[in-house]
C-alpha cells in the first residue's frame, strides 16, 4: 500500500499567519516563494509553499485551486478548510469522534503508519494538523480535555492554547500592518489595523487559564472558545469586560474607549480625516495599552 504525504510545517505560528494571506489577498497566476517574501514572509516561505500545496490550495503547477478562490469567502472558509483537512489529513480527520483516539502518542503513530515518517516529523504534523483544526473552529469533543504529551494538550484546551497562539500572531501582523499603512500615507487604515491589533491582545488576555478572568466575573458565561467570547463581546462590551475582570482601570477605560471611537470614525464612511501627527499619536497610545495586555499575559 502506498504510504500518503501529509502536510507539515516546523513552525505551527506560520499556518494562521499564511492562511490570513490566502483570505486577504489576491493571489498571483502562479503562486510562488516570492509572492510570500514581498508579503513579509522570511526563509519560510518555501516551505510554506509546499504546505499550501499539499493542503490543497494550489496544484500542481502551483496555481490557486478553487478552494482558495472559496476560502477567500468568509461565510464558505470554514467548509471549505474542513474539506480540505479530511482530504489531506485523513487517518486523522477520522479519529475526530473517538476520544479514545486522541492521545498525542496514538495520533503520532497514525502519521507514522500512514506517511512512514519519523518521529520528529510525525509530531509535527500532528502540531499542523491541530492548528489547522483551530483555524477552522473543528474542536474536539469535550471528554478528551485531559491528555497532556511534550507540551501539546489534546481538546478543547488545545484548540484554546493554539487560539490564543493565533491571536497573539495576529497582533504582531496588525500592529505591524499599522505602520506600514502609516508610511505609506493610508492613515484610517493605520487606525483601523492598531485597533485590530490591541482586540487580538484583549481577547488572548482573557482567554488564560481557561477563561478564569471572564468566568469569575461573569459565571454563568458557557462560552468554550476565543471565538465565542469574540462573538459575544464586540466593541464596547470588549472594553467593559476588561474593566468588570480588572485589567482596565476605570479611568484608563475613558482612553481606550476613545480610541475605539477613533477606529470606528477611521473604518465607517465618515467625514473622519486624521493628520500624519494625529495618526502617530493613535499608533503610540495603542501600542502602549497592547504592551501593557501583553504584560499582563506574560504575568
């Protein structure tokens, strides 16, 4: 029986970070290394070629599949990553229903049998496949919450860890992105990716130790995952839910709300006009409370 290639990276933070490429941007005729070093990627980038390749978003000549031309559709993205995983992943995808199955080790010998890889690369493309699954909100039913395995943790927790894994790259690349609107004059969209970079933050905060902070203000919150509590806490209620859990002062909450106001004017049609030096001051104030969510993670 032929032994089948299962995707992998050696860095699972680069799967979310890519896959935002995948759904932000318009893809070249042929997709290549490039594409992915113009767009901020480093010595990775061939790698991740072939990853996006052997997921299923280009074929063989490297062009984009219809399943990236799907992807980019939010309300279809999710479907279309769940296709894809039970395609390239399917010893895996196959053990979602059986609890008794997702014990790393167990999962680790699946790739090993299926690929003939060695250890090393088989935990890797376990590590891939679960961050896939996060991106693409597939969770693991809640009985197997208690299998711990060389620092992975199988589940819900898992999924919980790897969100907020991917919440702290989108911060990086929000904040980042901010500057490099600003240079380049586009000064609402500057305003508008700070702020998306300070809510990645404010959400990963709130999401340490299984959500201790938002349940123990708010206990008969049910909610299992960052994307829930997303959901749930947009705008102004983000901002009251940091203040309820104490990460916000009562009087910092004034500062922050402004700026909130500010993104809001910056991504809605209005007359809203921010100077260069206006823009510098938002960029600086946002990054200031992000460092201090940042801190408090870290604590």
């Amino acid at each position: 029986m032929p032994q089948q290639h299962m995707p992998f990276v050696s860095d699972v933070a680069w799967i979310p970070r890519v896959l935002r490429l995948v759904q932000t941007t318009i893809p070249p005729s042929k997709f290549t290394a490039d594409h992915l070093l113009t767009n901020g990627f480093g010595p990775e980038a061939p790698q991740l070629v072939r990853f996006l390749r052997a997921v299923g978003f280009l074929d063989d000549l490297r062009h984009p599949t219809a399943a990236w031309t799907m992807y980019e559709m939010s309300e279809a993205g999710n479907r279309i990553l769940h296709q894809l995983l039970r395609k390239a992943y399917a010893p895996l995808y196959e053990t979602f229903l059986e609890p008794q199955l997702h014990d790393m080790r167990i999962l680790e010998s699946l790739v090993e049998r299926a690929t003939g890889y060695p250890e090393r690369t088989s935990r890797q493309t376990v590590a891939s496949y679960l961050s896939l699954c996060a991106v693409a909100h597939l969770e693991m039913p809640a009985e197997e919450e208690r299998l711990e395995h060389d620092g992975f943790i199988a589940g819900r927790s898992y999924v919980v860890i790897q969100e907020m894994s991917d919440l702290l790259s989108t911060a990086t690349f929000e904040l980042e992105a901010a500057h490099v609107c600003f240079d380049a004059g586009a000064l609402r969209p500057a305003h508008v990716s700070a702020w998306n970079g300070y809510v990645a933050l404010a959400l990963m905060r709130l999401a340490v130790d299984d959500f201790a902070a938002v349940r123990a203000v708010r206990p008969r919150w049910r909610g299992r995952t960052v994307a829930d509590l997303a959901l749930q806490t947009p705008g102004r209620k983000l901002i009251d839910l940091l203040v309820e859990a104490d990460l916000l002062s009562v009087s910092d909450e004034v500062d922050v709300a402004r700026l909130m106001r500010l993104r809001d004017a910056a991504a809605h049609p209005t007359a809203f006009r921010p100077s260069r030096h206006d823009t510098e001051r938002y960029l600086d104030s946002v990054l200031t409370w992000s460092e201090r969510l940042r801190q408090l993670t870290l604590a």
